[in-house]
C-alpha cells in the first residue's frame, strides 16, 4: 500500500464513523439533487445508487483511493493484453474474447465454433448414430457451467434453434445424469465436453459414464462426420485423449479465465440456442460495456462505481454479505453465475505480492429470483439485525399487467426496506428501514443488454481486485480440496483409510461412506 492510498484508507474510516452518513432518509433530506446525482445510465442499462449508505464525500474518497491504487493503470494494462495474472504470469483475456476487431486466433476459434453449431443444426453433421441432433447436453462445471446456463436461460425466448434443447450435466450425480436421460434421446444428443483444462474431475466422470452408455448403446459407429462428442476447451492436447477429431474441437485462449469465459467457445450451448446473429449481439453488448469502462471518467465509470460502493460497504461498514436479486424468471442463474465471479476471484487473502491482507476482501455473495426471496429470507433483510447490501435487478420491457405487478414488487421492497415503519404499537411489526441497496433496470432482455449486464459484474469484480490489490484471476484456494480428494481416491485403491493421513473426524465419516469393510 502506497503512503497517499493509506491515507486515503485511514480517511475512509473516519468518515465511516460519521452516524448520518448511515441515515438514508437525512441523505435524501439534505441534497434535494440526490436521485440525479446518483443515476447513472449506459446502452440499455440505467442504475439508481441513490438508496445507499454515501454521500458526494465519501464517493470523492473513494474515487481519490481508487487513483491511489492506480485504477486507470490497471484498466489500461488488461485491455492492453499485460500480464496481470501476476501469479500465472498471463494476461486476462476475456475483454478480446468478445472483440468484433479481436486478433486472427480469436477470430479464427470463433469461426471454428460457428461452423461445428452450423454444422450440426443444419444437419451436416450428424451423431455417431447417423441422426440429426436434437439436444445438446453440456458436460462441464465451475466457468465451464454457470455462465452457458445463465445465458440459455435469460434469453430462452430468444432460441432460434427450439428444435434443440440444451442440458447441462455438471456434478457427478446419478439422479441428475438420471434426469437427464429420461428427457433426452440419446442418439440425437450431441455432448459437448466444456472445460478450459480438460482436467476437472466431475467433467472427466462425467464424460466416460456418458461415453460407456453410448459404446453400450446399439448402432453408436463414430465415424468423421458423424460423432456424439465436441469439445470446448483451452487445452488441445489432452482433448487427443478423449479420441475426439480435431474438426471437433473448438479451442479458446488459455489466458481467458474460466468464469470469464462464456465469451469463448465455453459459449458453444448458448450459441446452439441462439444462433449466431444473437451470439454476436451477446458479444457486442459485452463490448459496448468494456468501451464505457475502458474509455469513461471515474467519476461516471458505472463499474467502478459499483466495485467502490462494494468496498464501502466491507471495508469500512464491516457488511460482509451482498445479495443479488433479479425480479425476472431470466435472470435466474445470475446470483450462482455472480457467487462464482465474485468468490473465486476475490475471495483471498493474500495480496498480488504475497503478503497477508490486513481487510477483508470478497463478501459472502447470494441471491435468488424477488419474489422466491421475497417468501423465504426477505424476513430477515427487513428486520434481522444485520444489514448488506442488495441489488435488485429489473427487465422493463414487457408492458403486461403481471410484468408490471413484478417490478413494482421489487421497488415496493426497496422503499419498504429503504423507509421501514414506526407505525401502530404492534412492536413486533417494526421495521427500522434504513436498509441500503441499488436498482438495476434493463431496457430488455436482449442478447446484447444480457451481455452488457455480465461485463458490467466482471468489470466490478476487476475494480474490487484493484483495490484490494489482489489477482482476481487464479483460484489457488479451490486446489486444496482437489488434492484431498484425490488422495483418498488414489489410497482408496489401496484398500485402506489408514493410509490416507485424514483427520478423525473425516475418517469416520469416509469409513461410513465407503462402508466399514475399509477399515482395519
Ligand atoms: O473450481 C475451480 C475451477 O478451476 C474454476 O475456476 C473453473 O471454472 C472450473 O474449475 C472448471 O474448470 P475447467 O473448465 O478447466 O473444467
């Protein structure tokens, strides 16, 4: 930390102290320009900041310590392809990924995953059963999962291809793989092996339990223009393994983070659903965002602002959770896409030069659509003794009378929380108000504004990152699990739990697991 930035820091506190800073109705009552000045709008979306805990002062503070930490530096060197994964000594290259102007290699992978969905929609391709598709079942978790899922199901009404359906088999689970074998036609379904490494675990089962099926499975003759599998991955080597033809396998860049890389051939089930035309409206959204966050003052930067506002409120208000709340059927997956975006990548502790950080860092993210929230945790956001920070996420298009029963809904919830009650003597009906969130209202749900909405998050997400002076592009902490695991599995074949140097409590529940038979 740089001696102004500490300064900076140590100034934040104090004005954190300050109780009326904290008072929304007295922010309100003070600045009669308040609404205006805390709205801000870009392309189709337009974001009200107004009902949070801060004034131009402490937003001046803030902007003052995101200079500190050189913001702008920093924005600079990520779309300048610098190698700001510090720590895997890449650069982050999910920004070029969704480029209409990108360079020749990316250019080239994403015409190679237009021709294989081009190929297999219009029946040129076929299954290694000779039939033409009908469903597509993504084979992938993490990255691989969340931002393909989110992305079929927000823009479902927009599915040029409805004589596909997508699925998606993540976990390693019986019933799901059940599920979706009880839907899908197995020999008109296309399996798309989606992983950056070709190394996940849950995706390598996954893929030879489906793979058994099908060599089990009557008339399955792979043959070149005739194969079940595809495969999107970074990593083209290993997917030689998976006797997966090259014309089969749509690569991406290494440097492009999992859980940015819906923008890659990751993207490959929301282009089957989509179509081209509307993939690359996705793309462009994308695109229109990271102009306004590469080219626009701080002061008016919309990312910026949300990833300052964040920290405000961990920092220096010690609210450690943050929900996500779209009021739209749509927008469904966004908090499970947001929770990974978020917690992967700023959910650390150690600094960009490995030193221990001193604050905190990501919060603890959830979310779920309004009005399922609204009858299951809403309760405690209104009178449950912890505060944090909401956003409420909203489409306007739609003019039809439940459309506009939902949204009002959702700003009821935000004044409701915003303003609370004193009223009546029922003591246990007291509301304190007082509660802080921002609304986010989306034009519509096209497939541009959708891509505008998720750069606008992972663009937040890169400015907390900054702050905290973290690398928000590698996930260290989720290898420790892995290798538990692996070892078990390894000793496993060894017939003995002893040997798995676990402590007691996980070698009696594994004991139970596996069934006593293990044990000694
Ligand atoms: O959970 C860890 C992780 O490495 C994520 O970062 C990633 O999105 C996910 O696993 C899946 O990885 P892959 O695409 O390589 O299978």
């Amino acid at each position: 930390m740089n001696q102004n930035f500490l300064a900076q820091w140590n100034k934040l506190k104090q004005l954190a102290s300050n109780e009326t800073l904290m008072d929304l109705k007295s922010l309100f009552a003070e600045d009669s320009k308040r609404v205006n000045d805390f709205s801000f709008e870009v392309e189709d979306i337009f974001i009200d900041f107004s009902k949070n805990w801060l004034n131009s002062t402490v937003l001046n503070h803030l902007l003052d310590l995101s200079k500190y930490a050189n913001l702008q530096d920093k924005i600079n060197a990520l779309f300048a392809g610098k190698n700001i994964n510090s720590t895997e000594n890449k650069p982050a290259t999910h920004t070029a990924q969704r480029k209409q102007q990108a360079s020749k290699q990316i250019l080239q992978d994403r015409q190679t995953m237009f021709d294989v969905a081009e190929k297999y929609t219009s029946g040129q391709w076929l299954t290694a059963f000779g039939k033409k598709v009908t469903a597509v079942v993504n084979i992938g978790i993490g990255g691989s999962y969340l931002g393909p899922k989110l992305a079929v199901q927000a823009l479902s009404e927009l599915q040029t291809n409805n004589h596909i359906k997508i699925y998606f088999y993540p976990c390693v689970d019986d019933t799901a793989l059940k599920s979706i074998l009880n839907s899908i036609d197995l020999t008109r379904t296309l399996f798309c092996i989606s992983s950056k490494s070709l190394g996940t675990i849950e995706t390598i089962r996954n893929t030879e339990s489906i793979d058994k099926l099908l060599q089990q499975t009557d008339g399955y003759k792979p043959e070149s223009n005739q194969q079940s599998f595809v495969a999107a991955t970074a990593n083209i080597e290993k997917a030689a393994d998976f006797n997966i033809p090259a014309t089969h396998v749509m690569m991406f860049d290494h440097a492009t983070g999992g859980r940015f890389s819906v923008w890659s051939s990751i993207g490959f089930p929301v282009l089957m659903a989509i179509g081209k035309k509307k993939f690359t409206e996705f793309l462009s959204g994308a695109e229109k965002i990271d102009k306004h966050f590469l080219e626009t003052s701080i002061e008016n930067n919309i990312p910026v602002l949300m990833a300052l506002i964040s920290v405000w409120y961990r920092n220096f208000m010690n609210l450690s959770a943050y929900a996500i709340i779209p009021y739209d059927i749509r927008l469904k997956n966004l908090p499970a896409w947001l929770q990974q975006l978020m917690m992967e990548s700023n959910g650390k502790m150690i600094d960009i030069n490995g030193k221990h950080l001193s604050f905190s860092t990501s919060p603890w993210l959830f979310g779920e659509h309004g009005q399922l929230s609204q009858h299951a945790f809403f309760q405690a956001f209104h009178q449950g003794k912890d505060v944090l920070p909401i956003d409420f996420i909203g489409v306007i298009e739609q003019k039809s009378e439940s459309q506009d029963f939902l949204l009002i809904n959702m700003l009821a919830q935000s004044a409701a929380l915003m303003n609370g009650n004193d009223d009546g003597d029922e003591k246990q009906c007291y509301c304190p108000g007082n509660r802080p969130s921002t609304t986010i209202l989306l034009k519509e749900m096209s497939a541009s504004s959708l891509g505008q909405l998720l750069a606008l998050y992972e663009h937040m997400i890169f400015v907390q990152s900054v702050i905290w002076n973290i690398n928000c592009f590698d996930q260290p902490g989720v290898e420790l699990g892995k290798r538990i695991a692996r070892n078990i599995v390894e000793h496993m074949q060894q017939d003995n739990i002893k040997y798995m140097n676990l402590d007691q409590s996980t070698e009696q529940l594994l004991s139970r697991v596996l069934g006593a038979s293990n044990v000694e």
